[in-house]
C-alpha cells in the first residue's frame, strides 16, 4: 500500500520528537541555512527559516547564497510580559535580530533576521527573560491569546489565567527544545534508539496542522474568536466568569483557486463550566489529532475537519472522551473585534494606556524614535506590557500620577496616543516581504500609504474619526486574518491583491471576494464610490461591512463553506 | 601539486633522474642551490675527498672574489634584485652566494671578504618580517665585529612613507659601526627601482673587483634561465606587461555590507602568460582624471589636457611624501613649506592627507616641467591572485577591496581599487603583470594537509589554492579559516566554498565574522577554539598560510599560533616561538601580509 499521508507527517514521524538534524545544522557554518526537513521541524521550535526576497536577484552573481535568516516568534500566552523582560526583548532585538520588535496578530513577539551562527544565543537570551518559544509555529497548539489586559476586570484576569493554562497544558513534552537550543553543546545520539519522550496529547505524529486558541471576554472581540480552531468565550455573570462557550472549527487560510479551501468562522460547541475548560480543550484537540486529516495538508485544519465529519458528530466525540456532555451554549454578545486606543481605567483605579502600533512594528525612525520610547517607559515602570491580538501595546498598571510622565516620554520619541484615522486604528497587517516565503505581495510595507490614499477618500466622504475594520495579507494563508476585515486585501501577486468586502465589524461574518488582482490605483477607485456612498446612504449605526452588503456590492457570507459562492467580481 | 620540470628534457640525464632531480631541485632554497652549484664545482676539482666528510660550499675555496649577496625581501623585489645581482657578479668572475637574511648566519658574516646587501623596508620603517630575527641580531650587543669586510647597501623603500629605506640605513650604519668598509655608497630606492637598482649594482660590483675574463674555467655554469621559478624574470613584468580583458567584475559584498570587495576575472590572450598559486598579480592602475584635474587647476594649470592624460597614466598624483615637500618647498621658496618638511610637522600634515591637500593648502603657481619634476612614478598595486592557472583556463582572478575614505573635507579613493571597481568595466583592457611571491607556495607533495588562514581579501590565494588541489586531485586535507564582518553580506566565495566542501577538496571550514554577535570574534578565536585538531594538523605535516593585513590579523594569528603551539610545553611561549620558527624554516609556515 503506497503511503498517502502527507509529506510533513513522515517528517515528524522520524524527528524523534522533534530533534532531526537540528544540532548537526547549526554547527555546519558554510551555509546560513539548515536541511529541508529540519526546516518544518524548527517551527515548533518558534523559528522559520527564510530568506531577504529584495536581494535574492543579486546573491548568485556575488557568490553568494540566499541571504538566509531566522524569524523567531515567542510563546508569551495572553501577551502578558514583565518591564523586564520587554528591556530583555530589545536587547535582544538589537544584538541579534534586526533592530526591531514585531507584535503579531497571535499577540506576541516575533524577531527577523537572526542568522544561524546566532540562533542559540537568541534561544538562551529568550531564555534567561524567562520567556520561550516552543510550539509558537508547527502543528500543535499555538501562542494562546486572550482578551486583552488581565487588569480590565475579574473576568478579564479569569480569561488570562485559562489562556495560560491552555497553553501550558498543550505544550510539547519532548526535551528536544532543552537540548538544541539551550543545552547547546550536547550533540544527539544518532546511534541509539529513539529518544522515547512521550507526547501524551499529541503522540508520535503531533497534530495534523496548526492549531490556534483564544480566549474572549464579550462584548470585545479582539481575539477573533471566530477567527480560531478553538475558542472560549467568558460567561460572566456578576462579574465572575460561571463558565465558558467553547467554539471550535474557525480558521483563516485558503489557497488561491481552490475552493476545496475556505476560511471558516468558528462554531459554537456549547457550554462548559470553569472547572472542565481545560478537559475539554484537551479532547478537542485529541479528536482533531485522531480525526483530521493527514493526507492532504491544506485540508487538515480542525475547521475541514468539522467541515468533513459535522459539528454535532465533533461534538459527540469530544463528549465520549471528556465522559460529560457540554451544557447548551449561553447567550453571548460581541460588539468590535478592535482595541480601544488611549488611556482607560480599570476597576482599581489604575490606568491603562493601548498604544497604536502601526503593523506591529516598533522600531526608530527619524523623528519617531517609538523603539526607545518603550526602552525607557520599561526602565520606569511598575506594571506590565500588554501585547493584544491587534498588534497593539498596552501599558498596564499606571498610577494616575505616573500617567503625565509616560505621556511625556511618548510624546518626546514623537510617539501619538491617537492614529490618523479610525480605519488606521483598525488595520492591520502581515509581515510578508521581504522575509515571509510565502509572501506574493508586499503587505506591512505597504499598507500605510494606501492607508494615506484612502484618508484622502475618508476625508471627501467625511469618515476620518469612523471606525472601518481594514486588513491585508501578502498571501492567502491569513495570518492578519483579511477574511474578517470589513475591506480586506490578499495578495496575489507583485502590486496585485483581491478585494474582499462584506465583514460584520464584530468578528462574526467573513467577507467575499469583491474583485480580483486589484493594484494600487484601482483599488482606490473601486473604494471611493463605496465609501462616498456609505456616507450618504448608511442607517444610523450601520457598518461599513453591513453596508456594503445592503447596498449590494457583495452576497454576505453566512458560513466558510459559503465563502466562494455567489461571487459576482466588480468590474 | 606534481614538481615543475625545471631541468630541460635535453639535460644530460636519465629520464629517471631528470625526474629525482626535478624533485629535489624545485623543493631546495636558492641558497642550496647555490650551494650545490659551488660544491659540484668543488668536486669537479677534486677538492671533495671522501665520501661522507662534511661537505663545504668550494665557493668559499675557489680562487675567486668571493661575494656574499645578502637581501631582506617581503614582496619578493629584494630577491629578485639579488638573484639579479648574483647572475651579473658571476658574469664578472665573482664566486658569489646568495643568502637569505631569513636563514643566513651572522657567524658567516666576518669570513665574508664582501657582502652586497639589497634590503627592503616593510610598513612604518621594519625589517621584512621574515628577516626580522637576522636584523634584531645584527643590530644587538652580541652581533660580530666585520672589521675589513667590504659591503655595500642597497635600500629599497616607499617614499610613502616616513621611514623611507630605514631598515637599509640602519644596516649601512650598522656594518659601518662593526667595522666593515663601506665600498659603495648606499642607494635608497623608491618603487620605481629597477633601472637604478642595475645600475647600482654595476657600479658597485665594479668598485669590489674589476672584470676578469678567464675565472670560469673551473664553475660548472647552470643555465638559471630554464629555472623560471628560480630567478628568472616572468614573461610579463612591471616593465613588460600584458594587455588583459576584464571578462568579470563584481562587487561580492551582499546590498547592505559595509564592504566593498570586488571580485576582478582578467583573460590575457596569451598562451605564455603563466603564474604559480601564491603570486600576486600587478596592476598597472591609472589615476582618477576628475582628481587629476584638481591637481592641475590648484598649480594653475588646468586644462591642459595633454599633461592631465600624463599625469591620469603615469604619475603617482596622491603620495604626499616627505621628499616631495621638501622638493616643492625648493621649488618655490615657500618657508612655510619648508617647515613643513621637518619631520614632526610633516607627520601632523600629512596624516590623511594627499598631493592636493599641499597644493590646495600652500598654492603656487606651476610649470608643467616643474610639476612632473615632483612626481614619482604611478607604482603599480600588487594583488594575491584569487585563481589557478590551470583550473581557470589561465585567467587571473583578482579579490580587490575598494578604498574609499573621507579626511579633511574630501572623499578620497585608492588608486588601482577604484580604477578597477568604478573607472573599468567588463571588456575594458588593463595592463597587469606577474609578480611571483616564492614564499607562499604549497606544498610539493600534495597529499600533505593545508591549513589556510585569512580575513577579508586575504583569502584570494586559498581560492587559487584550493582550485588548483582540487584539478590535481591532491588529496591532502585542507581547512579554510575565514574572517570578515558579516555572515550574510561578506561570505566572500561562500558558493564556492559550499562546492568545494561538497566534493571534497575543502576538507573543513571555520568562519569568524567579527560584526554579526556583541563582542567581536575574530580567525584568531576560531584556532583558538579548534587547537587541538590544529595541533593534530601540524603533527601529521600540515602547512601554514596566513594571507591579510598585517596589523588587522596577521600579527594576532601569528600569536595565537604560538599559543597553540606552545600548549603541548606547558604554554612556554619561547616554546611556541621556537616551533614556529621551526615550522618556518621548513617552509610549513608561509605568510602572504600587507
């Protein structure tokens, strides 16, 4: 019988649990890159493999080869980090990775072009900040996120406190982490047997594909929840969290001309109370680990799996292995998927102040010097950073005397406490060019200035302060998660993106493709019309994304599987 | 590496022995040549008795005038100017040795009734290095008294620099001091030596002894002009050079270096323009034009375009040497230019600064006649080849870094390395010649292991080197330590290095990129890192190279080497020292330094 699964799952089966020939391709200094397999296997490490895009035309004339590096992303469930430990990142950043921190849409931190020389080195730093990067990438249970600022209220720090759970729970056991990166000289024995660390959760062939977990407290959605494999939405009531909606099946990914291949918001499984969240997490991803799908890569999310075998037959099996029936989903209302930007209070008194990161990037520019500003803001303060799903900052934890004195230091590195417009406030992007493989077009370099050019429009339409849920993504794979934009952008190739339009502002529809391999200029001559007449014509309260359904630009979009049906491209 | 045939097939020998003595003759120094040349001579005589008894040199017992010819060479310009001298004195009936200063022996000195010295000076006024033990010796409290021995010296040197010929002054007064009697005055010689090198040394051989014409009958005469490694001047000199194409220019450094080191292919149309790995390469640069005419509008002469194409392929426009001051100050009576030509002045003015910055701060209005007056000639630029002759179809291939700096409000450039990366282009014919470099050659026996170590452009050789392994099928082991800034940007011939390793003909590889981590890490940490399989090497025959800068690597290297060798002795750095020197004589520690 000629062996179907798919290439990935024979790689992870003769890793050893995760060791390949990591150690060996470290220590081979005539290549900045490691072996094939080697590189699917460091993402569960945390790390990818890529290489500078701008240069490659050059390299081979110089002699040189690709300009490989790595881009390494951390674990720091529900965002949460230490004054400490952000100083400890920015040293880091400095030293060994490219003078900047990237916040990504999973709440965390992500380094770019650490080269391999330096790899341990940045792995023990990370380290020593009491931070890591296991399991960030690779098919298991990812970065765990949760509704942002365990300080905004009980409930919020009951959410953090899952979040972390979560993640600790579904971690890898296998001491292939220790070993390679932080053990550094102690070289793997190939002559022996396997090393026999036990996977209790994920065995011998971990999970099919990537599995995302976020937790959301309502009415804010800034976890997307709808957005993730599994999800749990806080139940709160008198401001204690009785119990959780699970959610299973969401997921963003596709592939260009495939419609096998959707994204999917996620459906609600039902109710659990506090004390069995973490049970039934585990058998969530157990099913998905003995029922999805190992032959086909790109179906092999839970949501294909939910898809493929019903949401009630997935519901039964979790059920039989958790040995207890989830409750009848509670009731739940979200109103916004974005971060409030500014100063707000929580339920102590203390202040909290979300910061704007454009793209996640916090980096110094000439006049903008953000990098330092966080530099010395940690070097004074007694609170914590907050990371959020939107890429964005919080400064937690400020006593309200202290507030004048972060103001000013934001205020001297040219750092806003507001954005230019509400559809800056709500946009974000993905790393894409020049580092991302799978990039096709440009996206974090790119999304500020059509930002610019749509202001423009904004302005004319008289939208500037409205909030409009703006997204793109260099590639179909959705880490910015475009889908559930109210304008989303992929990319399709160099200068070219798709237009997806029809999103419900809360997270809880996707869009549809509203027109195909759109450049730059006709993009904006497609969005003036829209925009003009959302203006004029839009209901009191009515969103963008509402809009543009009533007013017949696009079908809405009522399920994943729903996603490429009637499809009708502008001109 | 198969022995070079240096005896014709014509010779009067066996085939068989055509090829033992091939052997032996290409792995023996010029002086046991010289040696043997005497002793054959000796024995032909019937002045060597027995089988076995200590054999001496019959020069030293010929009824012949006796010359010593003593150099001190770092580039090889002294020795070549030795070997020179030596074909010229035996032509006059001299019984002439020539001896390395790198493995002479001051006790011969007083038996010597004549010495001749060609020595060179190297960087900031120093002895060449691998005559630095000799000079150290012969300058100290316990060298021998030479009283009645004849010499003369001849000094060669940069005016560049402010310690112009210093080590063959300090020789001429030293052998003065010891009571040696100086026969010829001594000549101090800029880079454009060679036609006042011969005609001193004419003179000079003149002075020691007048022409005799029968003194050979007894000297088994070697024809040296079949030994073309040995002493014969290369088809293509810096007198004689060849007319090449650039068929390849690139700057290899990655988009966002810090470097800039230019990757230079030259295909000569020749079928005899020939080099050994290890040589270096001159090249016959030009000069920046738009630099020329600043230099002629500041003496008032601008627009004349006749004198700048003079100037642009012939003159060396940005030297500003102290002996061109004190010209200059002559030439126009200035007093404030005089004093400028007093050593500490000129030491603070001339830091950084070039031709113009003297003209543009003291100006003057020139003849063109004047002007030529105070130039020296354009000095060609010697670069290690980066190619094998035989693996790349008789190119040369050259690695030159740029040099681009900025002193005193002006972008300043290096003459050959931007004439090559930004006034040539691919097809554009330069001139270049061969300069050979016998001190950096690898081994005869190919099985040997090689160890090779340098920084930046100082890996150009070991490209030539590993090449030429490679097409011969050596199967000696070699390990490449490379040392530059950045990993990703400046892994010269990363690519060629991952195909070599690939087949087989880099055995290892051991990289140190001093920018890439917060403390720099340096080639010299790397073998201190690999010590133990380096001592390893060395115990199984390996040879040592070190190609760079002197001060930037090689002096670090060559201390760390001692180090490591010193380790087996209980770090007793005399120890080290003394291994080093041994591994010197043997010809297994061969340097290639700037």
């Amino acid at each position: 019988m000629t062996d179907k699964r798919a290439k990935n799952e024979i790689i992870k089966e003769n890793s050893r649990a995760l060791r390949g020939t990591i150690s060996a391709g470290l220590g081979d200094v005539v290549t900045g890159a490691i072996a094939e397999d080697d590189q699917q296997l460091v993402k569960f490490h945390g790390t990818y493999m890529q290489d500078d895009r701008d240069v490659r035309g050059e390299r081979a004339k110089k002699k040189l080869e690709k300009a490989f590096s790595f881009m390494i992303r951390l674990r720091i469930p529900g965002g949460v980090v230490t004054p400490s430990q952000w100083l400890q990142m920015d040293k880091i950043a400095t030293e060994y990775a490219n003078g900047t921190l990237r916040l990504t849409t999973r709440a965390t931190f992500q380094l770019h072009g650490v080269i391999k020389s330096n790899m341990r080195r940045t792995m023990q730093a990370i380290n020593a900040a009491c931070l890591d990067t296991l399991a960030a990438c690779g098919d298991v249970n990812r970065n765990v996120m949760s509704a942002a600022n365990p300080y905004l209220s009980k409930a919020h720090g009951e959410a953090y406190e899952l979040a972390r759970k979560l993640s600790e729970h579904l971690l890898p056991q296998t001491g292939a982490y220790h070993e390679i990166w932080l053990d550094g000289e102690k070289v793997e024995d190939k002559s022996g047997p396997a090393q026999a660390d036990v996977e209790p959760i994920y065995g011998t062939h971990y999970l099919p594909r990537k599995f995302k977990t976020v937790v959301a407290v309502p009415p804010a959605n800034d976890t997307d929840i709808f957005a993730h494999d599994l999800g749990f939405i806080a139940i709160v009531e008198k401001g204690k969290v009785v119990g959780w909606n699970v959610t299973v099946g969401g997921g963003m990914g596709m592939t260009h001309g495939d419609t096998e291949t959707f994204p999917r918001t996620a459906d609600v499984l039902g109710f659990v109370t506090p004390e069995l969240a973490i049970a039934a997490a585990e058998h969530v991803v157990t099913v998905q680990r003995d029922w999805g799908n190992r032959e086909v890569r790109k179906r092999a999310r839970l949501k294909y799996t939910v898809e493929d075998r019903g949401l009630d037959a997935y519901r039964a099996e979790v059920e039989r292995r958790l040995g207890q029936k989830f409750g009848a989903p509670r009731p739940f209302a979200f109103a916004s998927t974005g971060d409030p930007i500014g100063w707000h209070q929580g339920p102590d008194k203390k202040w909290h102040l979300t910061l704007y990161i454009e793209n996640g990037r916090i980096k110094d520019v000439p006049g903008r010097t953000m990098r330092t500003a966080f530099r010395e803001i940690a070097g004074i303060h007694a609170g914590e950073f907050v990371l959020t799903s939107n890429q964005n900052v919080i400064i937690t934890n400020v006593a309200a005397k202290a507030k004048a004195k972060i103001e000013g230091i934001l205020a001297a590195h040219g750092v806003d406490l507001t954005t230019s417009s509400g559809l800056r406030r709500n946009a974000m992007s993905c790393v894409a060019l020049p580092t991302c493989g799978l990039a096709l077009a440009e996206s974090e370099r790119y999304l500020p200035d059509l930002i610019t050019s749509i202001e423009d429009i904004l302005d004319e339409a008289g939208l500037r302060d409205d909030d409009i849920v703006m997204r793109m993504t260099g590639c179909p794979n959705g880490c910015a998660r475009p889908y559930l934009a109210e304008i989303g952008l992929v990319g399709r190739g160099p200068g070219l993106y798709n237009l997806y339009l029809g999103a419900a502002f809360d997270g809880s529809r996707l869009s549809k493709l509203y027109a195909q391999d759109v450049d730059h200029a006709k993009i904006l001559a497609l969005l003036e019309p829209i925009l003009l007449r959302y203006a004029k014509e839009r209901h009191a309260g009515e969103r963008f994304g509402d809009f543009t359904i009533r007013a017949g630009y696009v079908k809405a979009t009522p399920a994943g599987n729903q996603f490429h049906a009637d499809v009708a491209l502008a001109g | 590496m198969t022995v070079r045939h240096l005896l014709p097939k014509s010779a009067p020998f066996t085939t068989d022995d055509i090829e033992l003595l091939n052997g032996l003759v290409d792995r023996s120094s010029p002086t046991q040549r010289t040696w043997l040349a005497g002793f054959f001579a000796g024995l032909e005589a019937g002045q060597v008795q027995a089988q076995g008894a200590p054999a001496q040199p019959a020069a030293a017992q010929r009824p012949k005038v006796p010359l010593l010819i003593l150099y001190a060479s770092e580039s090889g310009n002294a020795e070549g100017l030795a070997l020179k001298a030596r074909k010229a004195a035996d032509k006059q009936g001299f019984q002439s040795r020539v001896v390395d200063m790198a493995e002479a022996d001051l006790a011969a000195l007083p038996k010597a009734k004549n010495i001749l010295v060609i020595a060179s000076t190297w960087g900031e006024g120093d002895p060449p290095q691998r005559a630095a033990d000799f000079y150290g010796a012969l300058m100290g409290d316990a060298a021998p008294r030479i009283d009645g021995v004849r010499f003369a010296v001849l000094a060669l040197g940069d005016t560049a620099y402010v310690n112009f010929c210093l080590t063959g002054r300090k020789l001429d007064e030293r052998l003065e001091a010891l009571g040696g009697m100086r026969a010829a005055a001594r000549a101090d010689l800029d880079l454009d030596f060679a036609k006042q090198a011969a005609e001193w040394t004419d003179r000079t051989l003149k002075v020691l002894a007048p022409v005799e014409d029968d003194v050979t009958a007894n000297i088994v005469h070697v024809d040296f002009k079949s030994y073309p490694e040995i002493d014969n001047e290369p088809r293509y000199t810096a007198e004689n050079p060849i007319e090449a194409e650039i068929t390849a220019l690139v700057d290899l450094n990655g988009s966002g270096s810090t470097r800039e080191t230019w990757h230079v292919e030259f295909a000569p149309d020749a079928t005899d323009f020939e080099y050994t790995v290890g040589d270096a390469i001159g090249v016959l640069a030009e000069n920046d034009p738009v630099l020329v005419e600043d230099l002629l509008v500041a003496v008032g002469l601008g627009g004349d375009s006749a004198l700048a194409a003079k100037l642009v392929t012939s003159y060396d426009v940005t030297t500003l040497s102290r002996p061109l001051v004190d010209a200059y100050a002559k030439l126009t009576g200035r007093y404030d230019v005089s004093m400028l030509a007093v050593a500490e002045s000129f030491a603070a003015f001339s830091a950084d600064r070039q031709l113009i910055d003297l003209f543009l701060a003291y100006p003057e209005k020139l003849e063109a006649e004047q002007l030529l007056a105070l130039l020296r000639p354009l000095p060609p630029r010697l670069y290690s080849v980066a190619s094998s002759h035989k693996a790349h179809n008789g190119e040369a291939h050259l690695l030159v870094g740029a040099v681009r700096w900025a002193a005193h409000g002006r972008a300043r450039k290096g003459v050959a390395s931007t004439f090559l990366a930004d006034r040539r282009k691919r097809g554009d014919k330069v001139r270049i010649y061969v300069k050979p470099n016998r001190h950096f050659r690898l081994p005869v026996d190919g099985d040997r292991p090689i160890v090779m170590i340098g920084a930046g452009t100082g890996v150009a050789p070991y490209r030539g080197f590993i090449a030429e392994r490679g097409e011969l099928g050596s199967k000696g082991k070699s390990w490449l330590f490379f040392g530059e800034r950045n990993y990703t940007n400046d892994f010269l011939y990363q690519l060629e290095w991952q195909d070599h390793v690939a087949s087989g003909a880099l055995s290892r590889i051991d990289v140190a990129f001093s920018r890439d981590q917060p403390e720099k890490i340096y080639v010299q940490n790397r073998l201190w890192e690999r010590r133990a399989e380096l001592q390893d090497w060395i115990g199984q025959g390996a040879h040592l190279y070190v190609c760079g800068d002197e001060k930037g690597m090689a002096r670090d290297v060559n201390e760390t080497l001692v180090r490591i060798l010193a380790e087996p002795h209980l770090g007793d750095l005399d120890a080290g020292r003394a291994r080093l020197k041994e591994l010197t004589k043997d010809g297994r520690y061969q340097r290639d330094v700037y």
